[in-house]
C-alpha cells in the first residue's frame, strides 16, 4: 500500500531508496538506532507543525519509543499490527521509510499512502501495518478481525504458525466498549492476538490523574442533584396542545389550512 510517485511521473532520483521490509531491530544498537530515529522524527514534524507545513497537528510519540521498538522487535515479517491516534512510532519501528512517512504527514503524493492519510491514517500493507486510527480503541477490533481471518479465512495458516496481530491503544480507550469486546471476542475464538497497552497518563491530551474518594463523592452528589431537578422539570411541563401541533407550519406558510385559497 506504500505510494510511489503518481502514475506517470518520472521516479525522483533523488529520493531515498525504501526499505525492503520490516527494518532490522536484532541487535541492541538497531534497537537504540530506532529509538533515536523516532525521536528525532517527532521533534522534525512538531518543528513543521509549528512552521504551518504540516496542516492540522499531530499527536507526537515522544517518551513512548521503547514499547513500539520493543513490539516492533519481536514480531515476524508476517505479523500485522493496528496503530492508533499516536502512530508514528509504530509506523517506523515496524519498517516505513520516514521520507514516505513525512511526505504523508505533509500531504504530499510521495506519502506512503499518496498524502491521502496524513498523520492518523498512515498505512502499509506490505509491511502488515493496518493503518494508524483516529477513534480511540478502533485498532483493537481490526487486529482481531485480522487474526481471524489469518486462522479461518482462505490459504489460511496451520495451527501455531499462525500470524500474530498487534492492537496498540492507550489507557484513554479502557472505557472504550469496541475495546472490551475484542478482547472477549480474542479469547472466545483463541486467536493470536497481543494487545498493547500504552499507559502513558493522558486521554489523547486530558490527564488521566486519579480521584481522591472525597471528589468522586461530590461529582456523584452533583450528577444525583442535576438529574433530579431535570425529572422534576420534565414531570412538571405542559403536555403539548394536539389541536396546535402544526400551527407553526400555518405560520410559517409552510402549509396551507384548511379550505384556503391555494
């Protein structure tokens, strides 16, 4: 699914050359190598951000380097991982090149997928990357569903050789209900699916910071206290007039009554 250039057009000699595959992180000085690769990617892109040539923003991997080159290490060329809001880290320590990988976040046809993805949809099915996502939790089921298919679809694997599929998602998507029902749904059906979760304190950009018992108290005396007023509200309304439901279609001349002149 990576892009080349738009059909047609002379390939750019000056471009760097793409990976053939998965990138090499079997040593400890590949692994360190992506590390600082990462880093300094998310530090260039922040940079463009702020210069307005990326447009929007990005959700920067910064701090979380290691689980995705850790991930990204041990599985095999035919495993397949689903990203999330926060991908460029996983994109990279899985093998794209980080010329296509900026050209997408700049929109640009030499992106890995034709400028079409941007930042929260990059994508390379060569390479098993099923997407970055912007919904939160939304890459579980689809690393579910890629297992699934692996194990029942057709030319399907044998038992045990299996390809492993990987669900990145942070701990903003615990109390995602798409989330919960693929971890039901990968236990029910015994697929091979390692689900990553990335506690990094933050829900997209809100704090995760905990709540004392005190506060939890006064937020469930506040929301008991909202709702009865609404109750005692919507009791004591008026039921709507019948006869007057659609005097605002006479008024409005939207309708003609009755017996009147067209």
């Amino acid at each position: 699914m990576t892009a080349p250039a738009r059909p047609g057009a002379p390939a750019d000699p000056t471009a760097p050359a793409d990976p053939a595959g998965p990138a090499p992180l079997d040593t400890p000085a590949e692994r360190y190598r992506m590390l600082r690769l990462i880093r300094g990617f998310e530090e260039l892109a922040l940079g463009l951000v702020k210069a307005g040539a990326i447009p929007g923003g990005i959700h920067p991997y910064i701090g979380q380097e290691a689980v995705a080159v850790g991930v990204c290490s041990a599985l095999g060329p035919t495993d397949r991982l689903a990203s999330t809001h926060r991908g460029h880290g996983h994109v990279l320590a899985r093998g794209t090149a980080p010329h296509r990988l900026l050209a997408e976040l700049l929109g640009r046809v030499g992106g890995a997928n034709g400028g079409r993805g941007g930042s929260m949809h990059a994508a390379d099915f060569s390479l098993g990357i099923l997407g970055a996502n912007g919904m939160v939790g939304a890459g579980a089921p689809i690393a579910v569903g890629a297992a699934w298919a692996a194990a029942t679809g057709p030319g399907r694997a044998p038992a045990g050789r299996i390809p492993v599929a990987v669900a990145f998602f942070g701990d903003g998507a615990l109390n995602q209900g798409v989330l919960l029902e693929s971890l039901n749904l990968a236990a029910m059906w015994r697929l091979p699916v390692l689900f990553v979760c990335e506690d990094n304190g933050y829900a997209t950009t809100l704090p995760a910071a905990p709540l004392d018992p005190a506060t939890v108290a006064e937020l469930d005396r506040s929301v008991a206290e909202q709702l009865a007023a609404a109750e005692e509200f919507a009791l004591a309304s008026d039921h709507p007039d019948p006869a007057g439901a659609l005097d605002h279609l006479y008024a409005d001349g939207l309708r003609p009554r009755a017996g009147a002149a067209s």
